[in-house]
C-alpha cells in the first residue's frame, strides 16, 4: 500500500518548526543546477558564433531519450501542448549514476524545468526537491526522484506533467561522469571555500580552491564535513555555478570564437537530449534567444511544509494552492508576474 503523510504538525511546516530545518530543506539545485545555468546562459551568446557554434552544438550531443507516449488505460492523458503561447519547456535531469551507459538507471539527484517565454527574453529555471511528496503515474504516493528510479526519464516527465498540468517539451539528462567531464574541460574552476575539510580523499583549505573533476564533484556533494550540514553544502553548490558561469562566459572567452565554440562543443557532449529534440529546432530555439543573465530567474516549486510518510521516511508537502499558481503562469505565459509575487520562489 502506498505511504502517507504523517498527520500536521511541527515535521509539516508549522510555525513551530526551526528556521535551520526550513533553510536546509531549500537547497539550491544539486549538480544538474550547475549544468542548467550553463546551458541556458551559455546559449544566450549562440548568435554571435552561429555558424561555429551549430555545428559544435549539433554535432556532439547525444539523443536517445523516449518522451512519454499515450496514457496507458486508466491514467490521466499527457497535458496537451499550448502552441498559441510559444513557450518551452525543458526537463533537466541529473542522474546519480557513474556509468554514462546507463545514465537512466538510478535516481536523480536534480529535477529542474526550465521554462522559456515566448519572447525568448525571459527564462525561469525551477527546481523540484527530490523528496516532494507526489503522485508518481502507475506506482501510487512517493517521492518525486523515485520516477526516475522506477521509469526513467519518460517517467520522470509523465510525473511532472501530472503534477504541473503543463506538458514538457524536451527532456535532457547529464549524469556525475558529465559533470566531472564539465569541470575537466573547463581546466578547473576557482572559489573561495569558506570551510575547510575533507571528503572522499581530498582536501579543501579556507579561502581559494581550484576544482576539477573528481574534486569539484565532493566539493558540491559535502555535507557530512561541513558545519552546517546542507546550508554550508548548497553555499558551496552557488559558488560552483557562479565559478562555472564566470569562467565559460567571461569576457576573453566570449570574445574569442575558438574558445567559446570549444566551451560550447565539450558542453554538448555532456549531455543526452530526447530523440524529438532535432538539430533544426535546437538551432532555431539558440538563435531565437535574447537572454542576459538578469533575465534568468532561479526558484523552487512550492513546498508547504515537511513530514513524514507513515513509513518513517522524511518528504516535502507540496503547496498545491501556490503551484497551481505556478502551473498557470507556466501555461499561460505569465511566469514574470508570479516571481514578482513570490519573489522568494
């Protein structure tokens, strides 16, 4: 029989529960986030290099993803498409395997939508905590990184559809062995590391540390050495991402060609898109892009509180109110509109 919620109390949100369990629980995106940042910003610059970067983009990412087909009987039909919007959706997927071949086992340590207007001057990158607490098509009440585990991808994405009402466009999925490749061909990234400790062999002093593949990985995967535990860990996550972003998209690398379509290409290789997503249509989306960083907006879905399954196991309480809120923006195309209500996420 499928779990369910424990009954309110201070474990589900109440006023009662500490400030440090509420921050810890709205964590930044994990691996997948540091990825996604890149490639939505990296993409903002795609026009400048069109005829360079196509071909790197193209050439090199991986396709072999299936989106969901038909229902099977008895389950809700997939949310229809909106083509009077214009807008995209994008599910980012990070896998926790450290085999690139078999990147659709396991669970995933990221769940993201990144959502594009239909102007194309506006993204917003969403996240969904692994531990939301949701209806998982065919398998009853788990936790949302649990799709993935039982269905993969197609799953992963029928799962949000269901929640969100909103179709899903794409999906992409970059495993642990791509996020190591991704540090690797930057040639390292450089933070300041306010804490210093220990984890899985390396060693991580106070003040500025250079990361690379299997450092930067335990750098942003940490928590047990830390302080804070996941506070100080989801620091460390924003640093990467800001440390990754600066350097692919720092002015002398934008403004060399060979360089930039370098960044772009080893991007590309990391990362395995659905089959539906064509060359044609990733080359039309890049080039129709008038993003600058300030246009990109970072949140959560909406969470009500915590609790327990009546299995003992720790989950997030979806706040159905505010995310049909989020689902009609993301329908709608009035996702501006909601981050000025909910400026927090």
């Amino acid at each position: 029989m499928p779990e369910t919620p424990a009954p309110a109390g201070p474990d589900a949100g109440s006023a009662s529960t500490p400030v440090r369990t509420r921050r810890r629980r709205r964590l930044w995106p994990r691996l997948l986030a540091v990825v996604a940042g890149v490639v939505v910003l990296a993409l903002v610059a795609v026009g400048v290099y069109a005829w360079r970067v196509d071909s790197g983009l193209t050439s090199n990412i991986n396709r072999g993803i299936d989106l969901p087909g038909d229902a099977p009987s008895g389950e809700s039909a997939r949310p229809s498409a909106e083509p009077e919007t214009g807008t995209l959706n994008y599910v980012l997927l990070g896998s926790d395997s450290r085999d690139p071949e078999d990147e659709g086992d396991g669970r995933s340590d990221s769940i993201m939508v990144v959502h594009l207007n239909k102007e194309r001057d506006q993204a917003s990158i969403i996240s969904f905590p692994r531990d939301m607490y949701v209806d998982i098509p065919g398998h009853g009440k788990s936790k949302i990184n649990d799709a993935y585990a039982f269905g993969g991808p197609a799953l992963a994405v029928r799962t949000l559809e269901q929640l969100t009402n909103v179709r899903m466009d794409h999906v992409v999925l970059v495993g642990l062995e791509g996020f190591i490749g991704l540090t690797e061909d930057l040639g390292g990234v450089t933070v300041t590391n306010k804490t210093a400790f220990s984890s899985h062999g390396f060693d991580y002093p106070k003040g500025k540390v250079t990361l690379q593949g299997e450092k930067a990985l335990w750098f942003v995967r940490e928590r047990h050495s830390l302080p804070n535990g996941d506070l100080d860990r989801a620091e460390n996550q924003r640093n990467v991402i800001k440390a990754i972003v600066a350097k692919g998209l720092s002015a002398d690398v934008i403004s060399d060609p060979a360089r930039f379509t370098g960044f772009i290409t080893n991007l590309a290789k990391h990362l395995t898109v659905d089959n539906s997503l064509t060359d044609a249509e990733i080359r039309r989306t890049a080039l129709s892009l008038r993003l600058r960083a300030q246009d990109i907006t970072l949140l959560q879905a909406p969470l009500s509180g915590f609790g327990t399954t009546a299995g003992g196991q720790s989950i997030d309480v979806v706040d159905t109110t505010k995310l049909a809120e989020l689902s009609e923006a993301l329908k709608k195309d009035t996702m501006e509109a909601y981050v000025k209500k909910y400026p927090e996420g």
